[in-house]
C-alpha cells in the first residue's frame, strides 16, 4: 500500500472530513496550495504527505492521528497559509 492509500484510508476510518469535491475521482497529491482547508479531506491528506516529506516523518497511524490534531489545533477557524502551518508543525516537532 502506497503512503497516499494509507493516509487516505486513515482519513477516511477516523475522521468525518469531506470527500465530495471531485464527485469519486482522487485528485492527484497537490503539494503546492497557498491555503489548506481543514474540513477537506483531500487537503489534510496532501499536507500531512509534505509533512511527512519534509520532516522526513514515518507515515503510521500514531503519527496520523498527532498530525491531524495539530494541524486542527492551529488557530482554529482562523484561515492559514500551507507554509505557515507547515512551519509550525516542522518547528514544534523539532524541539
């Protein structure tokens, strides 16, 4: 199983995100969006990828689920750059 099948299948047994955008069809991981949108389902599994990329992060469940409650965590209803809370996320992990 690919990383995008584990996080996409991760998403869709723990969370109650949105998957209706592209009507069935995967869109393909875009890495490279100005902002996330956190009840989108595709968004979250595109940013915990650059995440885990980025970070040179293990794609598993525990870290999953870490991933997503931080990335909500992060000034809740408030709209965030990808880089920004990518940044963050990289710093905090850190140290």
């Amino acid at each position: 199983m690919t990383d995008v099948q584990l996080i996409t299948n991760w998403l869709k047994n723990n969370t109650t995100l949105s998957w209706t955008r592209t009507g069935g069809d995967q869109p393909a991981v875009k890495l490279d969006r100005i902002y996330i949108n956190r009840s989108e389902a595709y968004e979250i599994r595109d940013f915990i990828i650059k995440l885990c990329s980025e970070g040179n992060y293990q794609h598993s469940e525990k870290n999953y689920a870490i991933f997503f409650k931080d990335i909500n965590a992060y000034n809740p209803g408030q709209k965030v750059t990808s880089q920004e809370l990518l940044s963050y996320l990289l710093s905090k992990y850190k140290g």
